[in-house]
C-alpha cells in the first residue's frame, strides 16, 4: 500500500455506485424486513429500518416497496453531533468491497445524473466511475423529514 492512501468502501447501488471512507460504515446486514414507508417522502428515501433497537433511514434510490429480495444494507456513521440518529442505513445491489485510493487512481469526473441530490462529485476510479456523497448535507436532509430535496 502507497503512502497517502486511503481505505474506501465501494457501496453499489441499483443506479451507481457511492465511494466512502471504510471508516464510515459500521456494518453490513441483509434486509430482510420490509421497510416502514415514509409519508411524503422523496423517491431516494425508502423509510425505515431497525437496527440494534433504533430506527434508522434507508436510502434506496429506486426502492420498489414490493421488493421480496433479500439485499445488503450497509449502516454509516453520521458526521454530525445532533441529537438525531447517530446512523443512517443504505440499500446496496450487492456487497460492498473494499479499495485503496491513492491520488494516482482517482481523478475528478462530470457529475452525471446522481442518485440523491446530496452527491459531492464524480470520480473516475481504476475500476469505473463513482459518486462522492455530500454527508453533511445528505444527513441534515435527514433530519429534516418534511423539507427533504427531491
């Protein structure tokens, strides 16, 4: 491993994939669990999850609410110090794999129609294009649960 690299987490999802530091992500599960819809709510949010007795988010860009396939999930850790969940959940399309990124094997790319609205950029990588989530402002989406941005 190069020096400055850092350990990431590809998080496939159905429309793309998002590109997070390892760190983020405290653990995978399979939903099996039907999901608790959320009146109102935009079409990147498919409701809500429990995990480990709290109720936690789910993002799912193109969620079907029918969907009887078990999936991964993957549980992040928030960046902000609120007083709201400390995690939000995200269904994936497969399991997650790891990757080292160093400054040689990205480089910044054209956003392309994202998969939230709270996407920080493109980024090509060795192995094909990414989205770098905007946390910041994904999670005070999420904390705003009739204001979300469509």
């Amino acid at each position: 491993m190069e020096t400055g690299c850092v350990h990431c987490l590809i998080l496939p999802l159905d429309t793309g994939r998002l590109l997070v530091p390892a760190a983020l992500v405290a653990h995978v599960k399979m939903l099996k669990q039907p999901v608790a819809q959320r009146d109102n709510a935009p079409p990147w949010l498919a409701g809500n999850i429990s995990w480990r007795d709290c109720t936690l988010p789910l993002i799912a860009p193109n969620y079907q609410a029918l969907e009887t396939t078990t999936r991964p999930v993957a549980i992040l850790h928030t960046l902000a110090q609120t007083t709201g969940p400390k995690f939000f959940a995200c269904l994936l399309s497969k399991l997650p794999h790891f990757l080292y990124i160093s400054p040689q094997s990205i480089c910044w790319s054209e956003v392309e129609t994202p998969p939230l609205p709270c996407v920080a950029g493109a980024v090509q990588l060795n192995d094909g294009p990414a989205w770098i989530p905007d946390l910041v402002s994904l999670e005070a989406a999420l904390q705003r649960p009739r204001k979300f941005p469509h």
